[in-house]
C-alpha cells in the first residue's frame, strides 16, 4: 500500500476490486435494455411542441375569438351609453357640463333642468 | 465515441448507443453502489433504476461536463431513495453485503480470510470515505471527478483517500504487509 497521495495504490484497488465483483454483469445489462426498450423515453421539447401545437393553436383563435366578441361588446356599450347622454342631455347644456354634473354625481344631473330654466 | 455523444445519441432514442453506455459504466456503477447501498439487491437495482433514468432522461446531461462522475450521483440517489424508500428495507452490515458477493469457487481459505478483514475493515469506514478511495484506487478516477461526483472539493477526497488508505492498512494488519 502507498501513502503517496497522487500514486494509485494498485495492490489494494486490485483487491477492492476482486471483492466488490458483484460478477455477472451480462446479465444485468440485458436485463436493463429489455427494460429500456419497453420504457418509453420522455419526449423532448420539439415533440411536446408537435403534440401540442394543433392545441396551442386552437387555444389562441378561441381566445381571439373571445377577445374581438368582448371588444364588440364594449363598442357597441359605447355608442349606447353616448346616444343615451345624448337623450338625457337637456337641450343647450352643454356637453361638457353634463358630462361634469354627470360625474359629481345624481344630484348634479337633477340641477339641470333648474339651470335649462335660467 | 466518448460518453457524452453516447448520452446525446441515447436521448435521441439511440438504444444501442444506451446500451454501449451500459456497457462502459455498469461494473463501476455496480460496485461503488454495493459500498452504500443497505444489500447487493438493493445496489443492483439502484443501478438498474439510475441506468433508465439516463434513458428516459437523457436530455437532462450536460455534454460539457463528464459523464461518469453525473452518472455516479444518479446511482447515488438512487440508493438514498431505495434507503428512503417504502420497502424500508434493513441496512445489513458491510461484512455481511461484501461477503454475499461470492467469489466463485476455487478460492481457498487464505483468500476468503483476506476477503473477510477486508470487509469489516471497509465497514469501519464512512460511505464516502470508502467511496473515494474505491473509485480513486480501484476505478482510476481523478480526485477532480470524485469530487464532482461527492459533491466536495478535491482537498477533501484527497484527504478521504488517506486517510482511508491508512486506516484499511491498520485493519487489515498481516494481510496489509502481503499488499505491499
């Protein structure tokens, strides 16, 4: 045996070894490749991206679709609430009034009529 | 073909290049996992399960490092997670682990008494103690990849590998001065 830290101690890995030996290992190795060939492998990144692809796309034109019905939605909200300020609107307030008493809330809007009167 | 196109081929679906890595690594694997596994069983099948990691898994090696001492922590944890695991199998002593590994017949006494004193005097080790100067001495490794492979600087296994060496020499008295 050495007691040099870099030199290999052949006498005692040859003994190490001849005991750890499990021998066999043909066997082993045959019995891990049947394995093997009946395991599947994970799939890598380019065929989850296959797999998933008809999905992903599916996914974003439903979800465009969703998006360009609610913005419809909101758009003809819109032009609803516009065309009703402009029902509610007493004739000769101003727009910008209205919009203003409308904003400060029930009470402003209930004025206009007092302030159409003066 | 070095390991690491081996590895790239392997996750590419490559069986025979899965099985030539097998090949090259399961005696080493086989044998540094019966020095910490709790039996010969156990380490065959903690190498077994480490081996169809790397098949199912292979993407996850990184090609720039080497893959002997990646492949080893995979072995590695397969053994703790056997030891963990719900068999709750019981850890029988290293003597007793060594000693099933029978080593053919023919061997005389002498022989099966160098092979006992070799036994206990390994058990009186720690796992990675007995790891290092194993893979060092009997595997040819690098201190560089028993370290990357323990997961401790090189200092330390240099120092595990001494340190083990003398105190196999102290134990195994008589039979010590025949190694010489």
């Amino acid at each position: 045996m050495t007691d040099e830290p870099d030199a290999r101690d052949d006498a005692l890995g040859r003994l190490l070894r001849q005991h750890l030996d499990a021998g066999d290992d043909d066997a082993l190795a045959a019995r891990i490749a049947a394995r093997a060939r009946a395991t599947p492998q994970r799939p890598r990144a380019d065929e989850l991206l296959a797999r998933w692809a008809p999905v992903g796309v599916a996914a974003a034109a439903a979800l465009a679709l969703a998006g360009a019905a609610l913005t419809a939605a909101g758009l003809r909200e819109r032009a609803a609430t516009a065309a009703l300020a402009d029902v509610s609107r007493p004739a000769g307030v101003p727009r910008a009034v209205h919009d203003a008493l409308t904003r400060a809330g029930g009470g402003g809007a209930l004025l206009l009529p007092v302030l159409e009167d003066r | 073909m070095t390991d690491a196109e081996l590895a790239r081929r392997v996750a590419l679906g490559d069986a025979a290049a899965f099985e030539e890595l097998v090949g090259r690594h399961l005696g080493a694997a086989r044998r540094a996992a019966r020095l910490v596994a709790a039996t010969a069983e156990d380490a065959d099948d903690a190498v077994q399960e480490a081996l169809l990691s790397v098949w199912r898994r292979a993407e996850t090696f990184d090609g720039s490092r080497p893959f002997r001492p990646w492949f080893l922590r995979v072995v590695l944890n397969a053994v703790r997670a056997l030891r963990r695991g719900p068999r709750g199998r019981t850890f029988e002593a290293l003597d007793e682990r060594v000693a099933a590994t029978a080593p053919g017949p023919g061997h005389d006494a002498a022989r099966a008494e160098l092979r006992d004193a070799l036994a206990r005097a390994l058990a009186t080790l720690p796992d990675r103690a007995r790891l290092a100067v194993t893979l060092y001495d009997a595997e040819g490794w690098s201190h560089r990849e028993i370290a990357t492979a323990l997961g401790v600087p090189e200092g330390t296994v240099r120092s595990d590998v001494h340190h083990a060496r003398r105190a196999l020499r102290a134990r195994l008295g008589a039979f010590a001065e025949g190694l010489a």
